[in-house]
C-alpha cells in the first residue's frame, strides 16, 4: 500500500500536479489586505402600521459593499439599496456609520453609496475582468447571512465561463455576466470577486439555484456552483462616473424603441422583428439623420438586431462621439402616410450626451 501511494506521488510530481504550498498560497494575504475594505450593508424602511398610526423602522436585509475610492465611497449592487429609507455599514467590530445613495444604474445593476465620516480604510485596486479566462482562479469576500456570525467570509473557487446572459438576470440591458463556481449567498450581493493579485474583478450578485417539481410534487433539482458577476470592466465605468458627477448618463441618438415581433424581413402589412421607433427627438443625432416615428430598426452595424437586448450589446460597446449605421424598414412617408410598400434604409447615426 505504502508502495502504491509513493508511485501515485512520483507520477503527480513528475506530471508538474504538485499542490500548491502553503507559503505559495495568495489568499490569506490577499484576505488580509482587501477585507478590512469590504462591509457590511444594512438596509432600512420606514413602516406605516394602519391600526396605531404610528411609523416604525424595519430592517429589510443585508448585502455587501466594497471601497473602492478615498472619501467614503463604495461599489454595490443596485438592488441592495433600491428603495430603503436609510442605509447603515457594519464593520466587523460592531461599528456603524450611516451611508446614502449617491447614485445608481438598475439596468447594469451597480450603484455608489458614500460615508461622509472620515474612515480608516484603503481602496481596493481595480483590476480588469477581460484578462480572466476561464480556468482562473478568483475569491469572494462578503457577508452571507447575518453579518455577526460570518462576516466578511472568504470563498474561493473558478472562473466557469465568460459573457454569459442568465434568463433570470432582470435587465433590458446585454451584460456579459462572469460565471463562476465560488460559493455565495444572499448577503453576499455587492461584495468583491477578487483575482489572485487580490484586484477587484467583479461585483457578485446572483446565485442560480433553479428548481422544479413534477406532476406528483415528488422530485426536484438543484442547480449548484453557478453563480454570477457584473464584470468590473462593466461597473467600474459606470461607478466612476456616479463618483465624480453623482449620475450616469448612457449617450443615446435621441430615439426610444419598444421590441417589435415580426416576420424576419419587411412585409406590406407585417413590421419586421426588430425595435419600432416610438418617440424621435428632435435635437438628436436620429432626427438629424432622419430617422421618423414607426421606423422599425433592424440592423446596426450590418448585424441582426430583434430585441432591445440585441442592440444593447453592440450600442454600450460605443462611446460618446463614436457613428454608427442602423438599417431600417420604412412604412409611412414624412406626413405619415402609408408608403405603398416598405422601404429598406441605411443611416448613420452619433452618440450623445442628450441628458
């Protein structure tokens, strides 16, 4: 037997699958050095009860949230603050500070809350989620469940896959979600997915744990290790802006859409699929192009658009100032009349800041 296993050993070490040592292991110095700047998220509402007419405070749960800017300023997840009346920090020695809101991106889910007391922290270093591959490995550090009993725990596992769009990720917006198999929980939203230089790589937020039941109710599934994250090469923009203006504004060509179902290209009486121009304004780049009411968009940049999130995906890649062409099918002419048949063309348009 003894034999056996030393044979076993020979071959990993000849193979290079030696495991990793102690004094090669990262974590606890990345722990060490990025927890103290991770906290805890309190979220409080202000309740009316209808029989004593009295107002009463209720905690509505817990998060996380990272520091990532001198002068109290931290990252989080938009659906972690949404709509609470006040806001608390924990830190692990009990202490609380009151935060608000600077501002947020719901679409993105990524928000800015700030401290105004002076604090005793360093920001986390910024890294970039589009060097991960998938295969490396990352680190969560946040506060599932109730912050007294595991605060700030350390999970660890792999980066499982890259630019993924999860069905139940509640936006309009195409994210390119990071996968991963690190084990989080509720409480751990708006913490710090972390790679092994400990940089902040992403903002976890969601763990899928799908379910169901058959007819006799008897058997189920559980999804485990899938869990997600907003790329931090997606919020941190988004963040940085929120810091240094308090809002962030996407630039637009003036033009609001609704999804359009249709049959793939253009029929007298059928719209395509695609997104059915609304609303033009009149000071953008659209109206300058063109662009009319009832127009229904189904290119940009030559690809297949049918959905907001299509466009989504190939627009937020763009910036301020940057052109593009749109391909539209053409029903009504300039007084809005019917066009006999629908007409096929090409425009270009600009980003820009209309807000």
């Amino acid at each position: 037997m003894k034999k056996a296993i030393l044979m076993l050993l020979a071959l990993a070490i000849l193979a290079g699958c030696v495991p990793v040592l102690a004094d090669e292991n990262p974590l606890p110095d990345i722990y060490e050095r990025v927890a103290p700047s991770v906290v805890v998220l309190n979220r409080v509402s202000h309740k009316w009860d209808k029989k004593t007419d009295k107002v009463y405070k209720e905690e509505e749960g817990e998060g996380s949230a990272v520091y990532v800017k001198e002068g109290g300023y931290f990252i989080t997840n938009y659906h972690v603050v949404k709509d609470c009346d006040e806001l608390e920090i924990y830190l692990e020695d009990g202490t609380t500070y009151e935060a608000f809101v600077v501002g947020g991106d719901e679409a993105v889910d990524v928000a800015v809350i700030k401290v105004e007391e002076e604090l005793n922290m360093t920001p986390v270093t910024i890294g970039k989620s589009s060097d991960l591959r998938v295969g490396d490995m990352v680190c969560v550090i946040g506060t599932p469940l109730h912050y007294l009993m595991m605060y700030n725990t350390l999970t660890v596992g792999y980066v499982s896959g890259l630019n993924r769009e999860v069905a139940d990720y509640n936006s309009q917006r195409a994210v390119g979600l990071l996968q991963m198999d690190v084990a989080i929980n509720p409480g751990n939203s708006g913490g710090a997915l972390l790679n092994m230089k400990g940089e902040l790589v992403g903002i976890p937020f969601m763990k899928y744990m799908g379910y169901y039941d058959d007819e006799a109710s008897e058997e189920f599934e559980v999804y485990e290790g899938l869990s997600f994250a907003v790329p931090i090469d997606v919020a941190w923009p988004i963040a940085s802006s929120i810091i240094e203006t308090g809002r962030y504004v996407r630039p637009r060509f003036g033009v609001s859409v609704t999804d359009n179902e249709g049959p793939e290209e253009p029929l007298k009486n059928y719209p395509p699929a695609g997104l059915k121009i609304e609303e033009v304004e009149k000071d953008g780049s659209g109206a300058k192009a063109g662009l009319r009411v009832g127009d229904v968009i189904t290119h940009v940049n030559g690809v297949r658009v049918y959905t907001f999130r299509d466009y989504t995906k190939i627009i937020d890649k763009l910036g301020v100032g940057e052109s593009f062409k749109i391909t539209v099918a053409r029903y009504k002419d300039e007084q809005g009349e019917a066009l006999k048949k629908p007409e096929t063309i090409e425009l270009e348009v600009t980003l820009e800041i209309l807000d």
